[in-house]
C-alpha cells in the first residue's frame, strides 16, 4: 500500500511541475516585444505566478543578451509604483530578466522597463491588462 502511495505521490508532483512550467512558458504568460536603440525587449508577464521576465535580444545578431542590468518601474491600476530590478538567469534553456511583482489587482499596469547595456541606457515601456 505505502508503494502505490508513493508512486501516486511521484505522478502528482511530476504533473504539478509539468503545469506550472506550462504556465510560465506558454498558457497563462502574455508576450509583447519591441525594439528600441538596436535591442528587441520582450516581456512576459505571467499573472498566476505573480512573474515578470524580459528577454533582450540583439536587433541585428538575434542573439539574447545575458550581460547587462534591468530595471522595472510599475505603476499598477490602484496608482502605486512598485520598482525592482530584474535579476539575470536561466529558466529551462532560456535567458531572460526576472523578478515578481505584485499583480493582484485587475486593470491597466504600466511597465517602464530600463535596461542598461553595455554603458548605454534603453528604455521600453509597455502596458499590461489584467482581466
């Protein structure tokens, strides 16, 4: 009995992962992508994990950029600014800038992403609708 458990509790928590990586891959993220100074900013935003990433790419090499600093100014719908920088890392095989944010509330957030490369500054601003 303990055995058939055990397995039970293996296939729960592998299919637990699996959704949650679906999640802030694909299902519930929503993309936006511009380019700005020669860089392509793409955020995603995945409200059910309360995440944010962007991912930089070189405009003329297409390559990600995976040195730099990033900024995040959000002023959500209530009016309040919530700053925070976004941290560099590898999430599965894909670099990108990421923090979490406070994105409990329904309506418009406004996203002044500043990202700081190679002693240059680009900004992108974006705008997010929470349903």
């Amino acid at each position: 009995m303990k055995k058939i458990g055990l397995i039970l509790m293996g296939i729960f928590i592998s299919f637990a992962t699996s959704i949650i990586f679906a999640q802030m891959t694909y299902g519930t993220a929503q993309s936006e992508g511009k380019v700005m100074d020669g860089v392509r900013a793409v955020l995603n935003v995945t409200p059910s994990m309360s995440m944010v990433d962007v991912v930089l790419i070189n405009a003329d090499s297409g390559k990600t950029i995976t040195s730099g600093k990033v900024f995040a100014s959000v002023k959500g719908p209530d009016g309040k600014v919530e700053k925070k920088e976004l941290v560099g890392g590898t999430m599965g095989k894909d670099f990108s800038y990421m923090n979490t944010l406070n994105l409990s509330q329904k309506g418009k957030y406004c996203f002044d992403i500043t990202a700081e490369i190679e002693n240059k500054k680009v900004k992108f601003n974006f705008d997010y609708h929470k349903k």
